[in-house]
C-alpha cells in the first residue's frame, strides 16, 4: 500500500492538533468551575493582607480618660515594623510610646503610652509585615476627656519609600526570570530533551538563570530587612533576625543555597547534581510563593497550592520556551513538547482563573483597578505565547523540506521562537508587576449615589465616596425650591442612621453637620462615619421639610 500524501498527513496533524487543544480547554474550563466552587463554598470571605478585626480603643471611640495600653487585633499574624508604633494628636504632635510588643503569635499589636495624655482627638498608628510580605498601615482615630469631635486634621500618612520603592519590581523580575532560566529550564528539560542537560550551552544559560535568581532573591531580602526596619538606613540586627525568621526569609536562604551549590553543579553533570537540581527547582518555586499572594494565611492552604502549582506550570512552559531560543539547534522534539506545554498551559489556565477569581471581586474590578488591569494585560501576552507557540508547530509542519521522522526534527530555527520568547519575558515583567499590587478586591471602590423623591419637589441626593469599609463620608444636599426659604421659616431637618442584619447592627445613628443655606440649598455632611465591618448596609434617612417627616430607604454593599 502506497504512503498517504505528505497533505492529508498535515491536514492530520491538524486535525489531532486541534482536537488535543479543543479537549484540554474544555477539561482546564471544568477544572476551573471545581476549583472555584471549592474556594467559594469552602472559603469565608477574607482580606488577602492582614486587617484589623478590633482596636481599644475602637475606631471612631471616645473615652473619657487617657488609655494606658493601645492596641490591634489582627486577622493573621504579622511582624510589627521598627519604631512605626505612634500615636499623634489634631496638631500633628507626636506622643511619646513607651513600648511597643507582638503578641498572641503575631495577631496583636499592643503600644504602651508613656505617661498620660490630655483630653483631644489622637490617631494610633502602626506599620506591619503581613504574611504575602506587602506593607499594612494600621489606625485608629478615638477622642479623650471633653474634647468628642475629630475634624479633618488626623491622617494616617503615607507609607515610607526609599530602597524599597526602588527594588521591589526589579528584584522580583529577577526572580521571575531566574526560575524560568534555572528551575524551568531544568524541569522542562528533563521531561523533553534529557539529552540536552549535559551540555555546555544548557549549563551556560542555566548558570545565568541561578546567577538571576539569587541577586532577585537578596534584593527581596533587602526589601524585607528595608520594610521591616522602616528604611534600609534604619536596618538593625533585630530586623534582620526577625526577617530570616520568617517563613519567607528561611524560603530564600535555602534557595540562595542551592542556587550556589547548583551554579558550581549544574544538573547533568552527575546524580548529586541532578538531585539538587530538582531541590532547587522546589525551593525557588517555594520562595517565590511565598514571596507573593500565596504566602497570606488566608484561605489557607488554597492560596498556596494554587499559587505554588500557577508559578511551577509556567516556569517549565517559560522554560521549554527558552530551550527552544536559546539552548538546542533548530526546533527539536518538537511534537513531544507541545504535548507537554499542552497540558501545563493547562495548569497555568486552570490555577490562573482561580487565583483571579479570588483576587477580582466585584467584577467591575477587572476594569477599574491597577491590579485588574495588569492582570487583563497579562491574560493578553499569555494568549499571544500560546498563539506563537501553535504558528512554530505550523511552521515545522509546512516549513519542513526534509522532516527527519516520529522524533519532531526540524534543523531550521523558527522565527516565531523568538518572538514566543520574548513575549515570555514580557509575561515575566507583567506578572512582576502584578504581584507586588494590591488584590483589586482589597483595592477596588466607588462612590455611591442615589436619589431620593419625597414629593412636592423636596428631592434629596444622597453620596457615599467608598464602598470600601472603614472611614466614609456621607453627604445629603437639598436642593432649593424654586421660591427659596421664607424669611424666619424652619429649615428642612435631615436625620441618617445605617443598619446590617450581616454585622448584627440594628442602629447605627450617623452625625450629620450641616452647611447653608446657599445658592444651591441645604448640605448635611457625615462626621467621623466609620463603617466596621463588610456586607449589605440599609441607609435609612428621615426628612422633615414643609410637609412633615418622611422616611426613605435603600442598600449597598460595603467591600
């Protein structure tokens, strides 16, 4: 029997090609809908950084004499940064902490004030490390003695820069590509081209990749000793402990290890080598983990898992990629590799929608955060890879003159190679980016506006400036009827109280100050609103105009 011609062998190709793609996509979609479900039953919801669950004194609180001990309960543990424990009163003055301490293993923060002080309006104020490594300012504004008014002067400033803001993106970016060149190049690999280990170009471009990760990995250990000590300037040896303590600083120890170790013996050189090749592939996936959004104790161990499982899929994917640019001659094994890249841009896909899942919420997100824009453009290179990816297994099919049988040879380098390549170091600069952003659940906010008709032209508008939960301010305006106010007539009156069955709030009265009347008519202006707890609130407000009182209601959601 004659050979089928080399077209309906193509058109084959294709057709396998395109079914494997149809049933992995499908399979990765199914996964997806399991997982999220998972994290959504299973999952309360939580913060991706540590919050504070209670404070003495309490947000917005009053006491009537000076408190001796301040403090902050927390929602996992943290590290207290160095010398961030104040306490500031409505002239910026500070007073004087006489210690500051961490205890129940990280979820209390407690300060001692020195002596006592006078009756006013004081913001208490702290700096911690949460578990996934990002700065978390704490603050709580309480009045003492006669003095029960906040005004506007009390602020819990801006995080400190310096070092820190100046490493944190390249440091991580060198991370990312150090695992894609050293623990993907590796794992990839062995899975594909185990011939290619014990060459001399594999252990050139693997040496560079452990060169990479280790500089990224001291530069996040500076970043955190910096953050700690509240400056690199102010570093000191407590600070330094304190950071190799942690599960992060151990995580990158070890790595910094065995990247030494790996970079004098590349996997190939020997079974020793190649065992510590593959605990190095492990630690390095384990501190950039925990490095990230995967190393918050919330939702626990999902978060991990399913950052660990994201980073090791498209480290080898990145890194098979590499191989194919940088290490073997012409597009070898080819047929071989998109099997395997396959199946781990299905992981990617799989664990990728889930992490977004738990990091995007509400949807609205995804297009009004820094976080959910990064990620969106991040999606877009993916896609792009895996477009490029699919053109070079095209190409070797129509471009090869003299294919060199089962094994998937082609001698000529694909053009798109390159390109696949470079839009993976792209992807390792968005993911950068990304991870050292605030979740846009915790980021994401809007005002809330509404419109409240009680007749005969007595119209209210009612603004809520955030959703986020904490401090907001609510404003009423009543708009002037077109006759104005009669001369010595009673002004309009507005009253506003919340309520949340979730937070078990039956009344919440919110103070209102009132301004006008003006050219545009009445506006009443929350003062010292705090909104503690996240759900569905009921706003309740009560008008007493011309034609007696009315009430008007409605909900929102607090994030």
């Amino acid at each position: 029997m004659s050979e089928p011609s080399p077209p309906v062998l193509v058109q084959n190709d294709h057709r396998r090609f395109a079914a494997t793609m149809t049933r992995a996509v499908a399979f990765s979609w199914l996964l997806a809908f399991v997982a999220t479900a998972a994290a959504v039953w299973w999952a309360p919801p939580a913060s991706a950084h540590a919050t504070i669950v209670s404070a003495a004194p309490g947000d917005g609180s009053h006491v009537d004499v000076s408190p001796e001990v301040l403090a902050f309960e927390l929602s996992e543990p943290v590290t207290l940064v160095e010398g961030s424990a104040q306490l500031i009163d409505s002239t910026g003055a500070r007073h004087s902490v006489a210690t500051d301490r961490v205890e129940d293993g990280g979820r209390r923060i407690v300060f001692v004030v020195d002596g006592t002080i006078g009756d006013g309006a004081y913001l208490a104020t702290a700096r911690v490390i949460s578990a996934d490594t990002h700065v978390v300012s704490l603050s709580s504004r309480f009045t003492v003695g006669s003095v029960t008014q906040f005004g506007h002067a009390l602020d819990a400033g801006a995080t400190t820069t310096g070092v820190e803001q100046y490493l944190r993106y390249p440091s991580k970016s060198a991370v990312y590509l150090g695992v894609v060149l050293s623990s993907g190049l590796m794992i990839a690999g062995r899975w594909v081209w185990t011939t290619t280990l014990g060459g001399r170009r594999f252990r050139t471009v693997y040496r560079v990749g452990t060169a990479v990760l280790t500089v990224g990995l001291l530069g996040r250990l500076i970043v955190q000793v910096a953050g700690q000590s509240g400056g690199l300037a102010d570093a000191s040896a407590s600070a330094v402990a304190t950071v190799l303590g942690s599960q992060l600083g151990v995580a990158i120890v070890v790595a910094v290890v065995l990247n030494l170790a790996c970079f004098a013996y590349p996997p190939g050189t020997n079974r020793t080598a190649d065992a510590l090749g593959y605990l190095q592939a492990a630690s390095a996936v384990a501190a950039v983990t925990l490095g990230g959004h995967g190393g918050s104790t919330e939702r626990w161990p999902l978060a991990f898992l399913g950052t660990a499982a994201h980073v090791y899929a498209a480290a080898l994917w990145l890194g098979g990629v590499c191989i194919l640019a940088l290490v073997v001659d012409g597009v070898a094994q080819l047929e071989r590799w998109h099997r395997v890249a396959a199946g781990h841009v299905v992981l990617v896909s799989v664990t990728g929608l889930t992490l977004s899942i738990l990091q995007v919420r509400p949807v609205e997100a995804l297009f009004r955060t820094s976080y959910g824009l990064v990620l969106t453009v991040k999606v877009v290179l993916v896609g792009l890879v895996v477009v490029a990816g699919y053109l070079t297994y095209r190409r070797y099919r129509h471009g090869a003159t003299d294919p060199a049988g089962d094994r998937g040879e082609n001698p000529r380098r694909s053009r798109t190679v390159i390109v696949e390549a470079a839009l993976a170091v792209a992807v390792l600069a968005a993911t950068s980016l990304l991870s050292s952003l605030t979740p846009a659940k915790d980021s994401y906010t809007t005002n809330v506006h509404t419109e409240l008709n009680f007749g005969a032209s007595e119209i209210l508008d009612v603004e809520i400036d955030t959703v986020r939960r904490g401090p907001q301010t609510l404003t009423v305006r009543f708009r002037t009827p077109d006759a104005g106010f009669a001369a010595g007539a009673a002004l309009p009156d507005v009253d506003v109280e919340l309520s949340s069955a979730v937070a078990n709030v039956a009344r919440m009265p919110v103070e209102l100050t009132r301004t006008g009347p003006d050219g545009d008519g009445l506006t009443w202006i929350s003062d010292g609103l705090i909104v503690p707890t996240a759900g569905e609130w009921k706003v309740t407000v009560r008008f007493e105009g011309t034609h007696g009182p009315k009430l008007a209601s409605f909900d929102y959601e607090a994030l």
